[in-house]
C-alpha cells in the first residue's frame, strides 16, 4: 500500500485527488495539507509520497517545504503536482529533492503511474518538464541557474536588492552578482529588459 499526503490550498482539488485515487486499491491518503507548513508538519512516519503543490497563499511555498521534509532521515519521496513549468518552478524543486515534477493537467493515469514511480525511487517527469530539462543541459551557458531565477522572480516582483536579500538570506552584495550573471546571461542591461527576456524564454512565471 502506498500511503499518500496531498498538500494543495485549494480544497476542490485536494476532494479531487482524494477521489481518484480511491479508486486504485494501492493508493491510500492518509492526510492532507492545506499550507507547506502543514505538509512539513505531516510528512512524519506512515507516510510514503507527498503530492506537493508549489503555489501556496502565504507562509511557505512547495519547494521549501520539499526541502524542509526531503532533509530528513527516511523522509517520504515528493511529487510536485502544480499549475507552473517555468526554469525557475521546475529547477527549484528538484534542488529540493522532488522524485518527480508534474503539471495538473495530467491525464490521471499519468499521475497514478507517476505516484508508484516515485514510491519505487524512480524519477517521475512530465513530458514537457522533462524536455525543458534538456533544452537546459544543451543550451547550459546562457541558462539561468535555480538561484538566479528566484532573484529574478523577485524583482519582477517589485522588490529592491536588499528586500531581495533579506527574502534570500544573503548579502546584498550577492544580490547584486547574481544580477550582473542575469544581465550577462540575458544579455540585457536592466531589470525591466531582464524580467521581460526571462518571461519570454519561460524562465520565470509571466504572472
């Protein structure tokens, strides 16, 4: 039996999942989470596989609280399921040790071949996911890593270098280098060009 926790902040989609797989008769839920503080707090034993979503209101987000559970001992595997395969969605959670990456508009018997996948250790990628990973692997010298995209996600949203820094928890120093890498990388010579050229290659969400 396969013990599952759904973590998603949307309750439609959390009765949904529920109810597709109640009817495999290996998949159990066992719990759901409603923030990533609840996954990281219910992700303790009797649990195999967490179904993350990245996008949660306030507090947490999917690919720290993937972080948070995959550090420790005997943690269970997590499969990010979520709405967003941008370079910086999809790098960052699987830095965090996600076992496998999909979008919610899966076919559900992708999904369900994805939980066992990942209950077996095995990567569990979806077909587009997948392919931008290696569009990255062969084009490596002007992609943005996972850190440069979260900064760059930050300035288009808004934020200065050192609102930034105290997000990241870096120095504004560092800040400021991972901006210069954008800006060479994008070949641009402001934030505003360089948010625009990041959207425009899907390395940060358009929204």
């Amino acid at each position: 039996m396969i013990r599952l926790l759904i973590a998603d902040d949307h309750p439609v989609v959390r009765a949904g999942l529920r109810a597709l797989f109640a009817t495999e008769p290996d998949l159990l839920v066992v719990g759901e989470a409603a923030s990533g503080e609840e996954a990281v707090a219910r992700s303790y034993a009797g649990v195999d596989i967490v179904l993350m979503d990245l996008q949660f209101g306030n507090g947490m987000q999917g690919w720290d609280a993937t972080r948070r559970i995959r550090e420790r001992p005997g943690a269970p595997h997590v499969l990010v399921l979520t709405n967003y395969d941008t370079d910086a969605d999809i790098l960052g959670a699987v830095e965090a040790g996600a076992a496998g990456y999909l979008l919610k508009d899966a076919p559900p018997e992708e999904l369900i071949a994805a939980v066992r996948a990942a209950a077996r250790g095995e990567s569990a990628l979806a077909p587009t996911v997948a392919g931008r990973l290696e569009a990255r692997q062969n084009a490596p010298d002007d992609a943005l890593s996972a850190r440069e995209a979260e900064v760059l996600t930050l300035v288009a949203d808004g934020m200065s270098n050192r609102e930034i820094a105290r997000s990241l928890f870096l120095s504004e120093a560092t800040v400021k280098s991972h901006l210069v890498h954008i800006f060479t990388k994008l070949q641009v010579s402001s934030r505003t060009a360089a948010v625009a050229s990041a959207r425009e290659r899907g390395a940060i969400r358009s929204v």
